[in-house]
C-alpha cells in the first residue's frame, strides 16, 4: 500500500527502487494515526487512507470537492434501499460524520435487497450497517440512532454535528411529515428514492434554496393535516400510491398493487434497483453538494425505458394505462 | 468589490493591518502580495484558507492547462511563486514564515502550509518587498548589455540553498547557442500542436480585457486593435513565425537562467516556483528583466537534452531568458482577493 500511495502522489515518475525507498522510509517515521475500527494494518497518516481511497476520484471529484464532502454530515433515516445510499455515499465522499437511523433488525425477507448474509439475520439494522461504513472508512464517526420517535428525530437534527442534507427512505408518513417540516425549518435538503419495479424515482426537495410551503412537492395536498393514528390501512395504501404515483410503474408492478394484502405481504422490492436507487441518491448528495444546478422536483430513472424496446409501444401503454385506471376506481370506493 | 482587474497591484504597505487584533487580518495581507505572483498563462491557479495565524495554499485544479501541464508541474511552480511573494511580505513587516509542504497530517491536503510569528529575522526578502508590486514578466526584446558576473552572482544571494534547488545562469555562447536550439525545438513541437494553441489561445485576452486574469496581448508587444484578435491569431499563428521570434528573443539575451532540482516531484516544484520568484525580483532590484519560457523544460525531449548540454545530472524544471530592458511591460490582471479565499 505504501507503493501504491507513492504511486499516485507522483505518478509521472516511473518506478524508481531508490526514490521510493526513500519515500518508505520517509513514512515509516510518521506516527500511525487512531482508528475507529481496528484493522490488520495502519498506514502513515489519515491523509493517505483518504488519498489512497479517493484516488479514482480524480479528476472527476478534485481535491477542494472532495474536502467539501468529506466535511458533509448525511442523515439515512431508513435502511433498506438506505444502507445502500449509506454505505454509497461513504464510498464515494469519505465523510467524516453520517447519522443513520432505523428502529427494525434485518429479517430474512429483506436478504434480497440488503447487502448483507443470513448471519445477519435478527441482527440491528443500524449495527449492521454501522459495521460496513466503518470498514469502508475507519475515521467516519458513526452516530446511529434506533428509535425514531419524534424527540429523537429533533435529536438528530439539533446535535452535533448538525446535518447538512437528509434522506429519507422510511415508510412512516408521521416521521416522513417531520422530517420535512424539520427541514424546512433548518433549510436542508430532503432527498428520497423509492425503488419501484426496476425503476427508481427520485424525488428532491431543496428545502435550503427553494421556499417549499408544501411538502412532498405537494404530490398530497395537505398531507400534514391527516391524522394518521386512525386511518385504516385501505387509506395507508391509497397515500402511499398517491405518493409515489402510477407513472413510469411496468405493468407487472401495478398489477402487484392489487396482490398486496391478498398473495403478496407488501410492496416488493428488488436487490438491484435498490442498489440503483441507493447510488441515484449518493450521486444526487454529490452533485447538491458541489453546487450543481438540483432542483426540486421527481426524477425517474427507468431501467425499463433504457433497457426495453417495446416499453413505449402503443400496447404496452394501453395495458398500463387500463391498469392504472382500474385501481384508482378501486381507489375511490 | 473589486472595481477593476489591475486593482490588487495597487496594494500599499500603509494598508498594513498594524492596530488589528486578528492575526488573520495580517495573514490576509500578505496573500495580497502573493496573488500578485507570475503564474504559467496568468491562470493564478491558488485558493487560499485563512486559520489564524496560518495560511493553506491549494492548488487550484480548475485552472490549470490540462493539456499542457497535465503533470501539474507549472501549476506547482506558480503556487512556488505566490510562496515567494508571501514569504517576502510577511518578511518585511517583521514575521517569519514556517513553511511545510504537502504535510502528512494535513486531511485537507494542501500545497503549502504557512505559519507566521512576530519576529525580526533581518532576511534578504526585506530587499525584495518594494519589488513585489513592480513585477512583470517583461517579453521584450533585450539590450545588447552583459549582465556582469558580480551582479548575477548578488542576485543569487536571495535564494536559498535549504530549498535544494540548483540555478544556473548560462552567458557562454555555445551552451547558449545548444539551449536556443532546444528551446526552438520546443517551440515547434508546441506549435504545430493544434490542442496545445487552442488552450493557450483560451488564455490570451484582448488589450481591452476586463477580465481578472490571462494574457492581454500587450505583453507580447502587440498593440490595441490588432490584439482584439488576441485568441484568432494564437489559434492561427503558425510554428515557424512563432519560433522566428522566439529565436529572435533569445539570440538578444544576455544571459539564460535555469533551475534543477534532483527530484522531480510536487514538493521540488513548489520550490523551483519559490527560487525563481526570489530571483526575479532580485533581478528587478538590478534592473535586469526575466521572462520564463516553460516549452524547453516541459517538452521530456528537450528538457533531457537541456540537461546533457549544461552537463547536470539534476533534472531542469525552469527556463527563462533574462537582460536588460529599454522597456517594461503593463502588468497583467489580476482577480480579486475575494476569488481566491476559501472559507
């Protein structure tokens, strides 16, 4: 590794046993810096795990970007398609804080989209993935969080240190209406991916820059009215798909719509797309970051639309179309 | 705001922040005097971050020539250069500068870290201050004058040798006749080079330029109308022409200044950047005026050869012609403090 480090701090210089003899010796004397999660090794300094570990970043992410996320605190709240957004970004900005959070242990059913084995079975999902980041970057100070009530959530937003962006990737409609209120307030961003089907659909809401009266790009109007203790899960359902909506959804996936409740248990999701939807959003975190031009807004990224030639055929529309139809009849009983 | 892109020249030593409180107003000052600094094109490729009594050089990669000096080597060098000048700022008000390269524990990963304490150090930079803000890169044809031994030998004085760079001033005719050659060679090499003008051409700027930065064309002793063009006629100008003059410059230099070092590495370019600066300014107080030309030493070719003719085994990493000037050019913009700090 210490080659490898001498490497790409001069990698014009072709190899020279004596130049980087020198260099070895030169980092042999640093003192090995403290790490969060022991390893079988240690190197010179923090400078050359983070150097070692961006070096493929460059130049796509210099070197002023790359402190600019390393220095970004992410709040995970969720972490199904979450973990992968976690462990992703971590990967991506070796940041130095992050704060995640889910109440539930990994079951069995979520093995095909959690990154994780049956080992992992009945463990904390927050351990778990605590766990990953602090292999994947041993100075990120992992604050993790499992009951998700709403003084814990305040919490999370007020401590130190403060949170610069969240994601939401929660099923619970009364944590998702605080976050945002929350957000709106402090001025952060919200970003939320929903894997549906082998889409994803990513929706931002720039609370820091945008003034955002409604929530949700008010996709629900006056969400933050409803009383959610009392409604029955038929109106659950109805929210949720208003939520999330009929567009860009395969039709093999609006016909698991009807299942749910009677074949199927819930919503399914596949290991892919949440992989997918858990690099749409590291990415969006990026790009927010170093300033690009992200509004708010809802963004698809259809793998059936890239992939699929007949995807857009007339057919296929119309079988979508009568589809989506029949359920928000459904919808309206 | 800054009113105009030649107003961080107009920078004054009565400005000096002496009834401040905050060392950081101080170390704000002198990065005054280190943005005045040359850089390769006039890309003023540095961001600084003020932390108390500290001041963080990072290189700026989105200015640098990503075609020509995909080494960074240049854009090390200009950060060498702002360096210097911070270095003989803060020097003259009476602090010295502890200065670490790329250091180890520094996550941020900055080019240079400097530190200033209140301290009389009586160094040569003292000399050179008053010189800082008369600085020019001066690509006029010299005089027919030599530059006696005596003088180049006390413009050496103001580097150091801690910096292990070696210079090397050349007056004898042969060794200047080979250097001439290589340098053509480097001219042409470049200059047939369509992707090496379109970035250059990228840099020049119109005599009429109101931007912060670049090379107004006055500097090449093109006069106002014609250097509206300024991006057309790099673009265009053919190799050839552009060798015809470049020899023409240097066959009217007295005396060519190259700079070695043993390594060849970030570290040794901060500090060729560094050497130069000193030398240049001191060049100035002796009324001798320098002009870099980086073709020779970045082109592996000639830089090789350039280092078999002066008989080094040190590889170069600095080029410039240096003499006499009947004239001295206009100084070239400079962007506002205000873009350069990182906070």
């Amino acid at each position: 590794m210490i080659k490898e480090l001498w490497s790409i701090r001069n990698p014009h210089i072709e190899f020279d046993e004596k130049i980087y003899r020198r260099f070895k010796r030169a980092m042999s004397l640093k003192s090995k810096p403290k790490l969060r999660k022991s390893l079988d090794f240690n190197l010179p300094s923090e400078k050359a795990f983070f150097e070692l570990s961006t070096a493929r970043n460059r130049n796509l992410i210099n070197i002023e970007e790359q402190n600019k996320l390393r220095n970004t605190v992410v709040a995970f709240f969720g972490l199904s398609v979450g973990s992968h957004a976690a462990t992703t970004w971590i990967m991506e900005s070796r940041a130095g804080s992050v704060k995640i959070i889910d109440p539930d242990i990994i079951s069995a059913t979520n093995l095909n989209r959690i990154r994780s084995g049956w080992e992992s079975v009945g463990k904390k999902k927050v351990e778990v993935v605590q766990n990953i980041i602090s292999e994947i970057n041993p100075f990120c100070e992992v604050q993790s969080f499992q009951k998700g009530t709403p003084d814990e959530i305040r919490r999370i937003f007020d401590d130190y240190p403060k949170i610069d962006i969240l994601v939401d990737e929660v099923d619970d409609f009364e944590a998702k209406i605080l976050f945002r209120k929350l957000a709106r307030e402090k001025r952060i961003p919200v970003v939320s991916a929903a894997d549906v089907g082998d889409n994803v659909i990513l929706d931002v809401e720039r609370y820091d820059i945008e003034p955002q009266p409604k929530l949700f790009l008010d996709r629900v109007p006056n969400i933050d009215k409803i009383n959610f203790s009392h409604l029955p899960e038929r109106e659950r359902k109805k929210l949720i798909i208003n939520l999330i909506g009929f567009e860009k959804n395969s039709e093999r996936m609006i016909d698991s719509l009807f299942s749910i409740g009677g074949s199927i248990v819930t919503w399914p999701q596949l290991g892919a797309t949440a992989t997918v939807a858990g690099g749409l959003v590291a990415t969006t975190l990026k790009k927010i970051v170093l300033g690009e031009k992200v509004f708010s807004g809802r963004y698809y990224l259809s793998l059936d639309d890239l992939l699929v030639q007949d995807f857009n055929s007339l057919k296929r529309k119309n079988e979508r179309a009568k589809k989506i139809s029949q359920i928000k009849s459904l919808l309206k009983k | 705001m800054q009113k105009y892109s030649y107003e961080p020249w107009e920078v004054n030593e009565d400005e000096f922040p002496k009834d401040s409180t905050s060392i950081a107003d101080i170390v704000r000052f002198f990065i005054r005097y280190a943005i005045l600094a040359p850089s390769s094109h006039n890309t003023q490729p540095w961001k600084f971050k003020i932390t108390g009594n500290i001041v963080k050089i990072f290189p700026d990669f989105d200015r640098s020539l990503v075609y020509s000096d995909r080494l960074y080597r240049e854009l090390h060098i200009s950060l060498g250069c702002a360096l210097a000048n911070y270095c003989v700022a803060a020097d003259y008000f009476g602090y010295d500068t502890i200065v670490e390269y790329y250091p180890e524990s520094d996550l941020e990963n900055p080019a240079v870290v400097v530190g200033i304490h209140k301290k009389q150090t009586n160094r040569l930079g003292k000399e050179l201050f008053p010189f800082v803000t008369q600085r020019t890169t001066n690509r006029n044809p010299y005089l027919d004058q030599k530059i006696p031994k005596d003088v180049l030998d006390n413009i050496l004085r103001y580097t150091s040798s801690k910096l292990n760079i070696d210079v090397h001033f050349i007056q004898e005719s042969n060794v200047k006749k080979k250097i001439i050659d290589l340098v053509d060679e480097s001219i042409l090499f470049a200059f047939n080079d369509t992707i090496f003008k379109e970035e250059l051409s990228s840099w020049v700027r119109s005599n009429y330029t109101k931007k912060g930065d670049g090379m107004p064309l006055f500097g090449f002793g093109i006069p106002g109308l014609i250097s509206v063009f300024a991006p057309f006629l790099i673009k265009n100008m053919p190799a050839q022409i552009q060798s015809k003059i470049d020899k023409g410059l240097l066959n009217q230099s007295d005396t060519f200044m190259v700079l070695s070092s043993k390594n060849d590495d970030k570290e040794a370019w901060i500090k060729t950047g560094e050497v130069y600066e000193y030398l240049c300014l001191a060049c100035l107080k002796n009324g001798i005026a320098t002009a870099p030309m980086a073709g020779v030493v970045e082109y592996d070719k000639t830089a090789k050869m350039l280092q078999a003719a002066l008989e080094i085994t040190e590889r170069p990493m600095f080029f410039a012609r240096m003499g006499y000037a009947s004239q001295s050019p206009h100084r070239t913009p400079r962007r506002s403090l205000d873009d350069v700090l990182l906070f």
